[in-house]
C-alpha cells in the first residue's frame, strides 16, 4: 500500500526503501548508504533498543554525530516506536544531564562500547544503548506502526523560567510538515540536499527527512564552519542541487559573489534560507545576478521548523526602497497564521500585532511541561472545528491587504543570536547561579557583526569575580551561544525607585 502525505515519515522512509533499494540515501565523510543499507542498519538499531524496553513515548538521546551514523541512530529510533531526544553533544555535561532529566530520558544510540560509556559517564546515568555499528539480523524486525498521534521527537529550545523548554513534536506534524517541504522545495530521486545544520537544530530534519521521504540522497558535509567560498567545490563535487542555510551565512556568501563574481556550481538550482533575519538588499543583488532562486523560511520548533516562506518574483524585489527586513512571507499548506492585539482580536490591516501559527504544523507541547504547554499553546478561536489551538509567536508582525507578514521584532525577551532562540531569562538565571553574583540583566546589544550577548552583573562586596572568570564558568554550565559577549560587574544594579530596573542607567557595553 503506497504511503500518503499523514503516513508517519519513518514508514515512508521504509516504504522508499522498498522501492529503491539500491539508490544512495546517504553520503557522508565516512562513507554512504544505499537505501537498502540504511533501512538494515536502522531495523538492527530498532531490535536492539527493543529488546532493552524501549518503545512508543520513550525518549532515545541520539549520541552520535553528524553522518552516517546520526542517519542510521535517528531511523532506527523511529523504527523501534520511540521518539529522538535531539541534543548538542559539544555541550558541557552539566547541559546534558539537565537535558536527560527534564525528558525523562533512559535510553540512547551511540557508535560502539566506548562512546556508549563516555555518554553514561558525561550524564551521569546509566543508560540503556544500541548501537549504530550493529550488523543487520538475518530476519531483521519490522519498523514499529507508528501512530500518527505518538511521539516524534523532542528538542530544547531557550526557557523564560531559566529552564530549557522540551519541545514535544508528533509524528503527525512531522508528516504533513514533510510533505509539505518536500513539495515546496520541488524534491524528487534525482536531488542531492545538502546535509549542513548541527545534529540540534531541527533544520538538521528538515533537510533529510523530505529528502529521504522522495529518494533522494542527503550529503553530509564534514566541516559546517567552512566559509561560503570553502563550500562551493564541496557542492559542485557531491553535485548538490539544493542547500538550507543560515541567513547570515547565506548573506555572506551573496557578498562575497558581489566582490568577486563568479559562476557557481552547476547542479545547485535552490537555495532555501531561515533561523534569522535577512535583508532585501542581499536578495536583490543574489537576484539580479541570477543565481539560483531563494526561499527564505521562517518558524519555531513549536511549529515543527517551517511555518512560512517567503520567495518574491523580480517585480516585488524592485518595489522595496531600501534595505528592508525580508518579509516573513505566507503561511504554508496546512499552517494558518493570525496577526492579534492584546485581547487576542486580529489586528487591522497594516497594524502591528502578535503573531499565532494554527493547523497541522503545532507542536504536541512541551515535553511532561503541561503548565507551560497551556501557557503557550492556547485555544484557537478562529478554528472551524472545536479543540484546535493556536501558538503564542511573541514576534511582532504586520500585514498589509494582500501583503506578506512582516517581522517587527519580539514582544517578550526572546532575542537570535547566532540562529539560536535565547531568552534572555535563562541567560540571567545561569549568570545568578554563581555564588558571587547577587543580581544580574541581561540584553541584547548591537555589534557589526549582529547582536550579541550582554550581562550586567552585580557582585558580593571584595568579590575577586572578573568577568572573564565568569564567562569561563558559563562556558562550563552551558552552551556557548547562552554565555554573554560581554559582561559588566558592578556593585549594583541601577533601578528606579520602585524597584524596577532602570535600564537607560546601564553602562553601554563594550562591545568584543
């Protein structure tokens, strides 16, 4: 029976399998998959997290890292009935153990023996593992049913409380989301996507799983930090016919072409970006060179990655006066998207108002967090059928009759740095966790290469804390992208006579 656009993606994966098995699924430094090869591999996964009780609403943290490994760990967690626990291995062990607590995690994939006790020791738990390295049985087990409503999937995202949020996505949303993709991006057997996102960013899925789901090969590259320039033989190598970017690295690369133009590799005929904002000006040049077209995306992992594109015909392009914000553009088949006041009423047209994404795309919620889920996800009164929810955004956006959704900016302490979610709270309550530290801001401020970081601290008299000391015992506790650029101690913090912080008071930043 062929597969339709609500089948769980891990039975459309199988079902390609079958049909052609001996085309490339997967290629990677280390090596590559055929279909056949990989949907083996993943079934030896699937009959060994089984046997060790894993199932259908169970977490597995996928410990292995980008390539071959990370595709066949991720499938066959989806094979068994179980659902990924998508994390940044590179993350300070403190991070991981927070993480595997907060979603009840027991299980997990790793390569071999020795990389199954590394992770046992940096989490400090005993874990239940199979392994990535296992040969295929001779009668391989069947992929779990998946029910549509089950778990998919769970990933982190930056939490107000000062606690990372676990994002529940349901195989449903993923299904109909990957559907979607695919049709959008125009995937068919004959592309090679281009593999680039970190293994923890839900983009890393967005780019194999519509390309799995229609038999094309997802091609891993070794180094994600390789400049624009440094990629361009990688793709005209592997012949990638499209790539997902981050904004800004996308933005680079279209000045770097302006500066010293040239052709660039042939195959590549889509170039899809998100994760940040973009500006007009770098699509119009990218544009009036010819290049390839782009799709800029934007969504939440709380609308399983992708709710809206954006991709202007020349016209469109020519009527923007300046260098403006590139819109967030329509919402996505199934995705429905309302611009509200305060009191949840639509905003007029070419009004300001908070952006709520509906339909098939919402998360599930957050992970074993159903404060924070009915908080979050609300009830959708626009909906035609009862019990649908809509997702409170907190991005500020405006739309003019037949006009795209423009992005305005946050309506809460959420700020991007890098392409990751931050909110500033969990930036505040890490810098509070050190004993010296008796109050603590922080924000965003401007530098010339993008936002960055800024923490204003105030510290216990005769404190010998510098603030790169501090910065090194972040660095310890959590990601990268959570510790300040910049941090500025101080005996206390100015605040109104209130109480409340007066931050026109703060000392301006010095910028690194």
């Amino acid at each position: 029976m062929s597969p339709t656009e609500t089948t769980p993606v891990p039975l459309r994966i199988a079902h390609r399998a079958g049909l052609t098995p001996e085309a490339t699924a997967v290629r990677a430094p280390e090596g590559e998959l055929t279909y056949r090869q990989f949907d083996r591999r993943a079934r030896a996964v699937a009959e060994e997290l089984r046997a060790a009780g894993a199932g259908p609403e169970d977490t597995v943290l996928l410990g292995v890292r980008r390539g071959v490994h990370w595709a066949v760990g991720l499938l066959g967690i989806w094979y068994a009935g179980a659902a990924p626990l998508l994390v940044d291995l590179d993350a300070p062990d403190e991070r991981l153990r927070t993480l595997l607590r907060a979603a009840g995690t027991r299980h997990a994939v790793a390569q071999d023996t020795y990389a199954a006790a590394m992770l046992q020791r940096r989490t400090g738990s005993e874990l239940f593992w199979a392994s990535t390295t296992t040969p295929a049985p001779a009668s391989p087990v069947r992929p779990a049913d998946v029910a549509p409503g089950s778990l998919a999937y769970v990933l982190f995202t930056s939490g107000s409380t000062g606690q990372p949020k676990p994002v529940a996505v349901g195989h449903a949303g993923l299904a109909a989301q990957v559907a979607t993709l695919a049709g959008r991006y125009g995937l068919t057997a004959e592309d090679a996507v281009l593999q680039f996102a970190a293994p923890a960013f839900d983009v890393s899925l967005e780019e194999a799983l519509p390309t799995w789901c229609t038999g094309g090969t997802a091609v891993f590259v070794q180094d994600n930090v390789l400049s624009p320039a440094e990629l361009e033989p990688f793709l005209d190598e592997e012949r990638i016919s499209v790539v997902n970017l981050p904004t800004p690295y996308w933005s680079q690369w279209a000045k770097d072409l302006e500066r010293a133009p040239r052709p660039l590799p042939s195959a590549l005929r889509r170039v899809v970006i998100g994760s940040d904002a973009g500006r007009t000006a770098d699509l119009a040049r990218w544009t009036d060179a010819r290049r390839p077209p782009v799709i800029s995306c934007y969504g939440l992992t709380e609308s399983t990655i992708t709710a809206t594109s954006y991709e202007p015909g020349p016209a469109e392009l020519a009527g923007y006066a300046g260098d403006e914000l590139i819109p967030l553009g329509e919402p996505l088949a199934g995705v429905r998207a309302y611009v509200l006041d305060e009191e949840l009423r639509e905003a007029p047209p070419g009004a300001a108002g908070e952006l709520y994404l509906a339909g098939s795309c919402l998360a599930r919620g957050y992970h074993g967090r159903p404060g924070l889920t009915s908080e979050r996800f609300v009830a959708d009164p626009f909906a035609d059928a009862p019990g649908e929810r809509m997702y409170r955004t907190g991005d500020r956006v405006t739309r003019a009759p037949g006009g795209p959704l423009v992005f305005l900016g946050r309506a809460d302490d959420q700020v991007k740095i890098r392409g990751h979610r931050v909110e500033l709270k969990e930036v505040e309550a890490a810098v509070a966790a050190h004993p010296d530290v008796v109050d603590v801001v922080a924000r965003a401020a401007q530098a010339t290469d993008g936002p960055q970081l800024a923490a204003w601290a105030a510290v216990t008299p005769g404190s010998p804390l510098t603030p790169d000391a501090l910065r090194r015992y972040l660095l310890a506790k959590v990601p990268g992208y959570l510790v300040p650029a910049v941090v500025t101690l101080m005996d206390r913090l100015p605040r109104t006579p209130g109480g409340k912080l007066d931050p026109r008071a703060l000392p301006v930043p010095d910028p690194r």
